[in-house]
C-alpha cells in the first residue's frame, strides 16, 4: 500500500471505532450488518479468493457455527466463548468432509459448486427436522432483557455486539493477510492460478485445497455464532437458505474476489445499497413487492459486465492506494 | 399395502421425471455447447409456465398448444441473452458466467413476482380429472399428456442433433470450437441458436409443467437445482442421460413423497446426486473425461 492509502485505511479504522459514539441506532444496526457480512465475504474469500474453489453453499457453515453455538447455550449453558470451537469444528469438519468428496473425484469448478449447495440444501432439509434445534419452528435464545453488558455470554447492547463483529472482522483482516503472504498462500495462488504447475512444483493439491477449506469454513462458522447470539433466533429456511449464501459471496464479487479490502468495500456498498433503495421505494409510495431485488439483479449484472474484477481494484488504483503490478507491495 | 399402489406411484414419478428430464435437456445444450451454465434457468422454466397460464386465462389455450408459442418466445429471449450478454462471458472464468446469469436470473424472477404476484396460479383444463386405466395402472390424464409432450419435444431435439445440418454444426463447436471456426463456421451465431434452443426446450417444459403444478414464481431456483442435479446425475453433455436422470428423480421424489414425508422429497434428489458424485462422478450415462 502506498502512504495515503495507508492513511485512508487508517481514518476509516478511525471512523469505525468511534460509530457508536456518533451514530444513532438505526445507522449501528446497519454498521453491524455491513460488518458481519464483510466477515463472512472475507471468510469465503479465502476459498474462492485465495484458492479458487468455488463454493456457493457458505451458508451451510453459518448455519452449523450459529446452531451448534445456540443449542451448546441454551440446552448446557455453555457460553459462546467455549461453544464456538465446538461451532468451529462441526463445519469445518463439514467442510472437510464436502471437500474430500469433491476433490478426490475431481469434482471442479461449477460442480464443485453444485456439490457445496446440495450440502447447504441437505442441512436445510435436514434441520427443518431435527426437533433437538427447534425444528421448522425455530431456535430462540433467551433474551436477558436489561442485564447489562455480559461479554462472557455476549449479551447485551448494541454497541457491544457491534464492537465485537468489528474486532472480528479486523481479526479476518489480519488473518488474511498474515496466510496470504505465507508458504500455504502462495501455495493456494499457485492452484488457484494453475493447478498442473502448482502440482508438478510439487505443492500436494488436495491438502492446499482441504486446508483453505476448513480455515474459510471455520471463520464463517465464527461468522454464524455472532448471527445465533445476536439475533437471538434461528431458522433452517432462513439460515441455511440457497439466498443466504448468495448474500454472502456478494460483498467480496462486488468488492474484488482475491483482494484483502474487497470484501469490506463491497459490504459497504451493497448493504446501504439496499438501506437506500428500501428508503427511495418507500418514500415514492410505489412499493411492489420484488422492485428492490430486481435493482439488486440489475446492479449485479451492471456491476459483472463493467467492473468484472470488483471495485477495489479499480478504486485503488484510481486513488493511488497501492502499488502498481510489478512495485512490491 | 397393494404393490399396485407402488406401482401407480412409481409411473406417476415417472412421468414428471420426463418433464423434469426436458427442463434438464435444455440445460444440458446449453452447457453441452457454449460452456455456460444457465443459472436462470429455472427462472427461465418459471417464465414457462406463466406464459402458458396467461395463454390459458386470455385465449383459453390448452398448455400443450400453448407450448409452441411459449417455446418460441423464450427462444427469441435466449438468443437476444446469448448475443447481447453471456457471449462476451463465454472465454471469462466460470464464476464470472456464475455471477451473471445470477443476476439476469434475480431480474426474471422478481420481473415475474411484480408482474404476477406471489400467489400461485393454476390452469384448468377439460380433462383435469380424467384418469386413464392402463393394465393395472391408474395414471392422470394430465400426467400422461405432459410426460408425453416431453418425449416428442425430447426426439425432436435428438433428430435435429443428430441428423439435420445445424444440428451437426452445433456438436461440431461442442466438440472442437477452434476447429469449428477453422472450418468456417459461424460461432457465435451457432451459440445463440443453442441458447435460444435451451430456453426454447425449457419454456416448453414449463408450459407442460403447468398441468402438475400452480405457478408460483417461488418455484424458480427449485427447478434451477432440479435441472442441475439432473443433468449431473444423467451425465454431462448426454442427452439421453438428461431425460434418464429426470424419470430417476422424478421417481426418487415420488417414493419419498409418499413413503415418508412431501417435505423430505428434495433431500433424496439431493441424496442420489451426493451417490452419483461419489460412485460415478461422470454421472450415469455420462463418458469420463
């Protein structure tokens, strides 16, 4: 990065810090949001990012982290803080089980993507019926009313909610960076960029691939424990829905699919996007149910035909944020 | 319980398979020949089956008769799609193709629940309750005519493949596009005749479709699954496995519809396309690469 971009990011880390203590509670609900939804884009972009494997099932991941997590506190009182390692390794043992079976047959790129959805759909199903998580009815956590702030059991206000999904998402930030520039990243760039090579340099593709696999599905399941204890409630048609895991590619697509920043910028862009176009079709009165997806749609194209390597990129570049291709960055 | 019982539920499943395996066939072209996946395309099947329903409500017309003019529409709209936007994604990576058709695919659905509401809406025709006695088997008029319709349309597709001159330009660029631009054919042309054939095949599976099921726009990013597990379980690029896989879902769905729970029925297609993915990746009638 250069200096103002350096700068830049700086005045933004700034900015977030202090939300709370300028923002009303409206604009903090949708900070959150646009916070937990650059986690999760940032999660999935260690997969399809860094390595190349598409998968459009990550809200499989959310939904284990987020029901293993709720029903550990609710049916044991085990807090988040010890309930979300075991959220963690439900999917990332989820997520190594799909991967095993996908790479090991060479089940690549779109019907990789179909095998990661099938999974997503199967929970779906699955969970609807499973009356130990509430079934089709939902799972609720008890909400603690005016107990005041309890980290340990990550109830209370928004404002700690919010400072958590922040240091979450910083903490992604950083571990991204940290693998990206390590011996498994470059190993991951080089399958995502060309496997044969990669392989007859002698990088072991399955265990590139199954390792970029349980990070991303292990973040994402964090992503989903945050989702149980500050929603409070859960729903297999929901959580696990086909819907949901396109919300969550989004943000990095929009932002740029591989870069560090992108997923944070495209949450910044599509969440009030949404706010906005909810306000504008609302305040014209001329609210038809499906007017604000179809904008989504139209945006998305928009955005894949014109800025095919997402936003930050061209943003970055425009800005002088980084270094030209071929300074060191 | 009488094995008869089994039996008129396996034909029923059946027979919407071969719906199931035509909406799949259309996807299967598409894929087979320009390389794209066609995530619009239960939006595309959804759009079907409306187009019949507004034929229906307007003019009377029977869903069968309804089919051509719905087919040619949709033609008309995949090869404005494939000429317009997905040809300049063909040589782009598959995620970009994905993201695309994604949001041409949020276009048509939300298009549709503007214009139609979310409600479902069915077509009544004459012969709704008819049932047919063949052997021991009690099977619905409707059934019958749309599994039927299916096969037609289906052999049609596999004489114009097999036998007429674009047809064979067509495999031509599936097998080898380099080699089909070498020997001067028109590719991008051939691209958006397959396209245009696809949603054609798919419109046309919708408007059968109709006699099963209300239309809801809901349906949409069922049936795009639906055509996916198909087409893989058949085997990529096969045709005739595209119609198999339809009747073998198709059946899956019924059994578990009646043997356990309706809810439950997508998870056994999902479960036959996890066996297929993990004993025969290649899919059923699908050749290893």
């Amino acid at each position: 990065m250069t200096g103002r971009g350096i700068v830049l990011l700086a005045l933004c880390g700034v900015l977030l810090l202090a939300a709370p203590m300028i923002a009303d509670r409206y604009v903090l609900s949708v900070l959150t949001t646009v916070l937990w939804f650059a986690y999760v884009g940032q999660a999935w972009n260690v997969m399809m990012g860094f390595s190349g494997l598409l998968s459009l099932g990550h809200a499989l991941y959310v939904g284990l982290g987020a029901y293993v997590s709720a029903a550990l506190f609710v049916h044991f009182g085990i807090g988040p803080w010890a309930g979300m390692w075991v959220a963690m390794l439900a999917a990332t043992a989820a997520g190594c089980f799909i991967g095993f079976l996908g790479f090991r047959f060479g089940v690549r790129g779109v019907h990789f993507a179909l095998l990661t959805i099938a999974f997503a759909e199967v929970a779906r199903i699955g969970f609807d019926h499973l009356q130990w998580f509430g079934g089709s009815g939902g799972f609720f956590i008890p909400v603690a009313g005016d107990a005041g702030n309890d980290l340990l059991n990550l109830r209370g206000s928004p404002e700690l909610f919010y400072y958590v999904i922040l240091a979450l998402v910083l903490v992604a930030l950083a571990l991204s960076r940290v693998l990206l520039h390590s011996r498994l990243g470059y190993q991951w760039l080089a399958v995502r960029e060309e496997p044969e090579a990669a392989e007859a340099v002698g990088v072991d593709l399955f265990r590139a691939r199954i390792a970029a696999v349980a990070v991303s599905s292990a973040l994402t399941a964090l992503g989903g424990v945050f989702q149980a204890f500050y929603f409070n409630n859960l729903f297999p048609e929901q959580v696990f829905s086909m819907g949901r895991s396109i919300e969550i590619i989004l943000p990095a697509i929009v932002g740029g699919i591989g870069t560090l920043i992108g997923p944070i910028l495209g949450a910044f862009i599509l969440t009030p996007l949404g706010e906005l176009l909810t306000f504008l079709i609302e305040a014209t009165g001329f609210d038809l149910p499906g007017l604000k997806q179809l904008f989504y749609g139209v945006a998305l194209v928009v955005i894949v035909v014109y800025r095919p390597d997402g936003v930050w990129p061209w943003l970055a570049d425009r800005l002088g944020l980084v270094r030209r291709p071929g300074e060191d960055a | 319980m009488p094995f008869d019982y089994y039996l008129n539920i396996a034909a029923s499943g059946l027979l919407t398979g071969l719906v199931y395996g035509l909406a799949a066939l259309g996807l299967s072209v598409i894929f087979g020949v320009v390389r794209v996946v066609n995530f619009a395309h239960g939006e595309m099947m959804v759009a079907g089956m409306y187009g019949a329903v507004l034929l229906a409500s307007l003019l009377g017309l029977d869903p069968i008769l309804a089919a051509p003019v719905v087919a040619a529409v949709l033609f008309a709209f995949g090869w404005v799609l494939q000429r317009g936007l997905v040809n300049r994604f063909v040589e782009r990576p598959e995620h970009m193709q994905f993201i695309l058709l994604l949001g041409i695919a949020t276009i048509i659905l939300n298009a549709m629940l503007m214009l139609f509401g979310p409600d479902s809406r069915n077509v009544m025709v004459p012969y709704s309750f008819d049932t047919v006695e063949v052997g021991p088997l009690l099977l619905d008029a409707v059934r019958l005519r749309a599994g039927a319709g299916a096969i037609v349309v289906a052999a049609v597709l596999f004489a114009f493949f097999r036998f007429s001159r674009t047809g064979k330009a067509i495999r031509a660029c599936a097998d080898n596009p380099l080699g089909a631009r070498v020997v001067g054919l028109n590719i991008d042309g051939l691209y958006a005749l397959t396209f245009g054939i696809g949603a054609g095949v798919v419109g046309i599976a919708g408007a059968l479709m109709t006699l099963l099921v209300d239309s809801r726009p809901q349906l949409a990013p069922e049936y795009t699954l639906l055509s996916f597990i198909i087409v893989i379980v058949g085997g990529l690029g096969s045709l005739p496995g595209a119609l198999l896989g339809g009747m073998l879902i198709g059946f899956s769905e019924a059994m578990a519809g009646f043997l356990l729970d309706p809810s439950l029925k997508s998870l056994f297609s999902y479960g036959v396309l996890i066996v297929v993915l993990l004993l025969r990746p290649q899919g059923l009638l699908g050749k290893r690469s």
